[in-house]
C-alpha cells in the first residue's frame, strides 16, 4: 500500500508537470513561434537529462536491445510539446488538455487491449468503453463542437 501511495504522488506530480509545461509551452509558442519553443523545451531537457546520463555511466549498455519503433519516442515527444505550444493559447489549457487526455486513453485503450508494441494485454471491459466515453462527451461539451 505504501508503494502504491508513492506511485501515486509520482503520477499525480508528472501529472502537474504536464500542466504546468502546457501553460509555459503556450507562452513560449506565442512569442517564439512552435519551433522556438520546441528548441528551447529540448534543449534545456537534454542538458539536464546529459549532465543525469554522465553521472551514470553506463546507463545505455542495453540500447541495442531496445526495438526500432522506440526509438520514435523522441520524435513523439516532438508532436507532443509541438501540440500542446500550439494548441494551448489558441483553444485554452482546459479544451487542450481535454482532448490531449481523451486521446491518450482512445490510443491506450487500444494498445492495451490488443497488445500492440508489447503493452501487457488487458481486454477492454465495458466500464472502460463507458469511462472513455464519458471523456469523450466531457471533449463535446467543453469544446462546444
């Protein structure tokens, strides 16, 4: 239980952390244009994430282990932060956040339930569809569309 609580306070901080890096996102998007704010966002994350790696040696021995398609989380990580600079001051934090969420589960609903790239496979149970798609009424009604 008490590891359970840990992981919880971790997901509830990445959670704010996200927020948080919309709203910065948006303004550097707003006065920096997209790829301003996308080089500024990566830059400082690689110096930081360099300087942890150097400390570490030989943390990446096990790279040529990792399959192909991951090394395309980077490049997500990309259209990420590309979307929500972009998104953010034109359609506000709460609607961009909405729909950014609502697609996260679609696509994890999806990965999950049929394994894709190695996800642990969980069929969909119909409190999941039900959950989604009060997410997805929760995108109408916010949006207004």
């Amino acid at each position: 239980m008490q590891q359970t609580g840990f992981l919880i306070l971790i997901a509830a901080l990445g959670g704010t952390a996200v927020a948080l890096q919309g709203q910065f996102m948006g303004i550097m998007d707003r006065l920096l244009g997209t790829s301003g704010s996308l080089f500024i966002n990566y830059m400082t994350g690689a110096v930081v994430v360099s300087v942890i790696m150097l400390a570490q040696p030989g943390s990446l021995k096990a790279w040529t282990e990792v399959p192909i398609y991951a090394f395309t989380a980077g490049l997500l990580g990309l259209v990420i932060a590309g979307s929500i600079g972009y998104t953010v001051p034109r359609l506000g934090l709460s609607t961009a956040f909405t729909i950014l969420v609502t697609a996260q589960f679609v696509v994890a609903l999806c990965l999950s339930h049929f394994g894709w790239f190695g996800a642990v496979q969980n069929p969909v149970t119909i409190s999941q569809v039900a959950g989604v798609g009060s997410l997805v009424l929760g995108v109408w009604l916010i949006t207004g569309a």
